[in-house]
C-alpha cells in the first residue's frame, strides 16, 4: 500500500479515531493497525494534525504507545481528564487501564 495521504485514507483514520468512546485511548500504531496500515503511525499522526479541516474528532483519545500525550496539544491532558482517563506519576495515560481494546 503507499504512504499517499488521500481523502480516503483521511476518512479512514478519522472514523476509527471515532470509535473509541469516551474515557479510553488509543495509541498511533493501533489506529494505523484498524485500517490495515500496520506500519504506518506516523501517517496517523499527520492525519490527526490536520483533522479540524475535516470535522469534530475525538483526536485527544489518542497518544503514544507509552501513554505520551501530543507536545503541542496543549487541551489534550485536560479534555481526557474531563472524561476520567487516569494518568500515571510520570505524566503518561494508564495504557493498562485506559486503552481501548479493539
């Protein structure tokens, strides 16, 4: 499959970011693994930093495989927090706890 960022692909990131319900997270890789494009995270990621053009995501459900939050989604602890994901000492979400399970 290539890496060509197109609408179809966009839509297809964005509705599985959809998906995951309030007070879990997803992690890049996961997303990438939902659509069939195991390899690709950081097209995820790319998508994601362009998803306001495209409507109303949920795209603070989703962080690194660690928990890691986005370092220039500054709302991103916050609106996670108003939906009851925990966050371990060190700053990251409790994948154990809070990942969604596909």
């Amino acid at each position: 499959m290539s890496n060509v960022m197109n609408e179809d692909l966009i839509y297809e990131v964005l509705s599985a970011v959809d998906e995951i319900p309030k007070g879990k997270v997803a992690s890049y890789g996961q997303i990438a693994k939902l659509i069939g494009r195991d390899k690709n995270a950081r097209l995820v990621g790319k998508v994601l930093s362009m998803a306001e053009y495209f409507g109303d995501y949920p795209c603070h459900r989703i962080v690194n495989s660690a928990g890691r939050l986005a370092p220039h989604f500054k709302e991103q602890r916050a609106l996670l927090l108003e939906e009851g994901v925990g966050f371990k000492d060190n700053g990251c979400v409790d994948m154990k706890k809070y990942q969604y399970a596909d």
